[in-house]
C-alpha cells in the first residue's frame, strides 16, 4: 500500500477509534464532566466570555474548548455525543498538520507527510488524548499552527506570516491560556538556531518578528479578554491574568510533582516508537544540523525541560510535543528502514498474560478485580492483545507500529464499555436520581463540587457546596425538599439514605431531606 492511502486509512482508523471510545467510555469525572458542564451552562446562559462552573464564575480554563462545543451543538442541538465529537476532530485535524508540516520542513522527501502522520497516529498517549473531552488535541492544533506560520515566516520573511504566528498563539491562549509560549516561545526565539542551514535570519528581523507576532496575539485575545474582564468583574480579572497563569507556574497549587517526574515517563510518552532499536540507529547517524530536525529537537526539549521546572505536572501537558516527535521519527524511518516493532510488543505481552491469569483466577488483582468483572472481560481483553501483538509484528514498519497502539487503545475502550468501570465511573446514576429535585435545591457535601452531575442531569440551577458536614443542618431546615449528595465516610451520621451508590469506585450515598427524623421535643 502506497504511503498516502495507508496514512488516510490510518487517520480514518484513528477518527472511528476516538469515536468509539466516547460511545463506549462514559464521560470521566472530574474533568471532562466538568469541561462539558461549564459547555452546557454557557449554552444555558448565552454568555459567551465569561464561563461558569456550577454557575459560578469559572476562571482555570479559557472559553475556546466550550465555544467549540457550543458551535456544534448549534448544528445538532445539545447532546453528549456532539460534545465529545470536539477532541477527535482536533486530534485529526493536529494529525493532518503534522503532515503539512513536515511536507514543509522536507519538501524533497515525498512520503514524509505521510509517514508523520502514521508515526503521529501510532503514539499511544496522543490516541488517548485525541478521544477526549480536554484541551490537549485543541493545544496541539494550534501549537503546529503556530510553527507551520513560523517556517513560512522564516522561508519568505513576510511579516504577515509573523502575523499568523500571533494568530496561533493567541489560539492557544484562548484554549489553555499562555502556556502556548511554552511549546511555542523558544522556536520562535531561537529561529536563527535552528534555521541556519534552511534560511538566513538575523536575531534582529527574529526579534522584530517576535514583536508582530506578540502584537498581534494581544489584539486577538483582547477580543475576548477586554468584554470578559468588563462583564466578569474584579475578581475574574485578577484570577485570569495572575493566578491562573503566573500562580501556575511560579508555585503551581495542584499537581506539584519532582522535576524528573516526565522523564520517568519518557517511556510511556514515546511508546511505541521508542522501543524500535531503528529509531536510535538512525538517530546516531542522523544530521542533526538540518533545519528540520534542529526546529523539533528544540521544539521538544525546550518544553521537556521547562515543564520539568514547573511544579504542576500531568501527564497530558506534553502531548503538543508528541508532533514534534513524530516529525523526527518519520524523518529517521525513511523507506530504506525496515523494522518490526518486537521489542514494543513486550510489555503489552506481559499485561496480556497477566489479565489471562487474572481471569482464569490466578492471580489477585486486589480493588481493581471488581472493577473488571466479570472475569471472561480479562480473559478477552489478554486474547484480543496477543492477537494485536501478532498481528502488528507479522505487519511490520510505520503500520505495525500503528496496529500495536490502535488495536490497544480500541481494546481498552471496549474493556472499560463491558465490565463494571463504565457504570462505576457513570455520572448519569446519580444525576438522574437527583435531577427532578433542582428546584427543591441538591447539595454535595463533604468535600469540592466540581460540576460532576450538572450536565448529565441538565441542571439549570447551582448545586450547593458544603464542605464541613457540620454546616448541613442549617441547610436542611430552609430546605425540607430537598437532596443531598455525600461519601457517608466524610458525611458523619446519618439517616437511611434514599440510594446508595458505588461512584469513583467509592461509596456514596443520596439523603432526602423529607427522609430525616424528626427531632424529638425536649422535655
């Protein structure tokens, strides 16, 4: 098969597996629940620079993922599937864009377009990013934007090209706010460095270009910012352009982690590729001066090292790297490299036999066996994986590599959509149970509400925080009707409760107000 058709039929590939996966996996609390509630609140209020999480003023993320959201549900009219159509049409889309790109930065190798796009495709954390509801396949569109603007810049010194760089960045600003500067700002600052065997540019013009791009970036972001700042108030400001970015950085406030916490996960960000003894063969004899390779290095490196400076760390902050890695290995694996991917295929083994033990009852796989239940799920799941394994080492090259990461990303969902994990990690149990009681007032209690059942119970109204138990009473005597939602370990005592439910594979619970006993009269 001729390398475009087998990258279309690889990027079809991918598109069907993302979809399938948001019809077999439910929403995952907290966080896509939480980014499609703040959606649907935005649909509800008609507000479209301000978001709102539990109706309240919602200041961690820009507008740009709901605002993608909202524009389909225009067309299809609200539903969770339309919702979760938005990260696989930007994962394709940054997956097109790495070919462009590096059709780009390598105009007179012909296939390389295509073979980026399958060394893309084949990266097992993309895979999974791409079928969610986040921002990460959003950042990763507008990060290769950005450096497709760039290496225009650079090739034809046209200033409008410098432009469309601070399009890109105020694109990226508005999905995950001025992170963007972290996969994007030292390319931009450094083009001298690694263009100088592609185009002559001076630290001069590279700086003046720099200057157009900030410029503009400021006056697309201002768009939205300014009427945001002016409607949200004081308080949406000062959490906007401080905390949320420079209080992130400086002293992040969640997901603090030691600064080797991504190398340690090196392995699983460049799976399945850096498991292939040709990449590191080709990469000792690789020149690495050339202006492509030098362009991704830094793009790569640069954020690696600044992420591993930055306190907050989660696994997905990388994933606007994984193009950049994928244009050097599809550089490397040209034609003449003929590989099998053996060596990728042996920690997918080992979990294979591992859920065959398990379900045959061999081995004990401690909280998460019920999770996985029933048995017959492992025993599938470890039998589908060693046919994959099979199948991706007799296929062999840039497609055997893709077969490995698909064919386990499309087991995993179809695992999570047969055994008990769908409905555990289901918000739609306890929205539903709740959802008529709104105007009657619902409260969580015990710890933060982070908008978990708002969208799967289309509320229209706040769901009330109340973090110490002990503040509950007086809630419940203004409120006879009314529901509460609670971990019965954090709640305290408590009467019967109306259900209870096994959610995040942990206990909750659901109290009517109108159930509690009445207190006896003192005598």
């Amino acid at each position: 098969m001729k390398p475009p058709v087998a990258a279309r039929w690889t990027l079809l590939a991918f598109f069907l597996i993302a979809v399938a996966g948001t019809l077999l996996r439910p929403l995952t609390p907290i966080d896509e629940t939480r980014y499609v509630a703040v959606a649907w609140e935005m649909w509800q209020s008609g507000d479209y620079f301000v978001p709102t999480k539990n109706y309240g003023i919602y200041t961690h993320k820009p507008p740009l993922l709901f605002w993608a959201i909202n524009v389909i549900w225009a067309f299809t009219g609200v539903s969770e599937f339309a919702a979760r159509l938005v990260g696989p049409l930007f994962a394709v889309l940054a997956i097109v864009l790495t070919g462009r790109l590096a059709r780009k930065l390598w105009p007179d190798d012909t296939d390389i377009g295509s073979r980026a796009m399958m060394v893309l495709s084949g990266m097992v954390l993309f895979a999974i990013s791409g079928g969610l509801t986040m921002f990460d396949a959003l950042l990763a569109t507008a990060t290769l934007a950005g450096y497709l603007a760039l290496v225009n810049a650079v090739d034809t010194h046209d200033r409008r090209w410098w432009a469309g760089v601070g399009v890109a960045l105020a694109m990226g600003v508005l999905a995950k706010g001025p992170v963007i500067l972290v996969h994007l700002g030292p390319a931009i600052l450094l083009a001298p460095v690694w263009a100088r065997t592609r185009h002559d540019i001076s630290w001069k013009s590279t700086w003046s270009g720099a200057g157009i791009a900030l410029a503009t970036a400021l006056g697309v972001i201002a768009l939205w910012l300014v009427p945001a700042i002016v409607t949200g108030g004081p308080d949406y400001r000062d959490e906007i352009l401080w905390t949320q970015s420079v209080g992130r950085i400086s002293a992040s406030f969640a997901h603090a982690r030691p600064w080797w916490w991504f190398v340690a996960l090196l392995p699983l960000f460049l799976f399945p590729w850096c498991f292939v003894p040709a990449v590191w063969k080709a990469a000792i004899k690789a020149q690495w001066r050339d202006a492509g390779l030098s362009l991704a290095a830094i793009w790569a490196l640069s954020a690696l090292v600044l992420f591993s400076l930055i306190s907050g760390k989660q696994v997905h902050y990388l994933v606007p790297e994984l193009p950049a890695v994928a244009l050097i290995v599809a550089r490397l694996l040209t034609h003449s490299v003929s590989f099998r991917p053996v060596l990728a295929t042996v920690p997918l083994l080992l979990a294979a036999a591992t859920a065959i033990f398990a379900g045959a009852g061999f081995v004990d796989l401690g909280s998460a066996t019920p999770l996985l239940a029933p048995p017959t799920n492992l025993l599938a799941w470890g039998l589908f994986m060693l046919a994959v394994c099979w199948l991706a080492v007799h296929r062999g090259g840039l497609p055997g590599g893709v077969i490995l990461t698909m064919g386990t990303v499309l087991s995993l969902n179809i695992l999570i959509g047969l055994s008990a994990i769908h409905d555990v990690f289901d918000t739609n149990k306890i929205a539903t149970i709740v959802a008529p009681y709104q105007d009657n007032s619902i409260a969580y209690v015990g710890r933060q509400y982070n908008a978990e059942f708002n969208f799967a119970g289309r509320l229209t109204v706040p769901v009330a925080e109340i973090i110490d138990p002990e503040a509950l009473p007086a809630w419940q005597a203004e409120r006879p009707d009314g529901m509460i939602i609670g971990r019965p370990d954090e709640v305290g005592p408590m009467w019967q409760p109306y259900r209870e439910i096994l959610f995040r594979n942990v206990p909750h619970a659901v109290w009517r107000v109108a159930d509690a006993p009445i207190p006896e009269p003192s005598s």
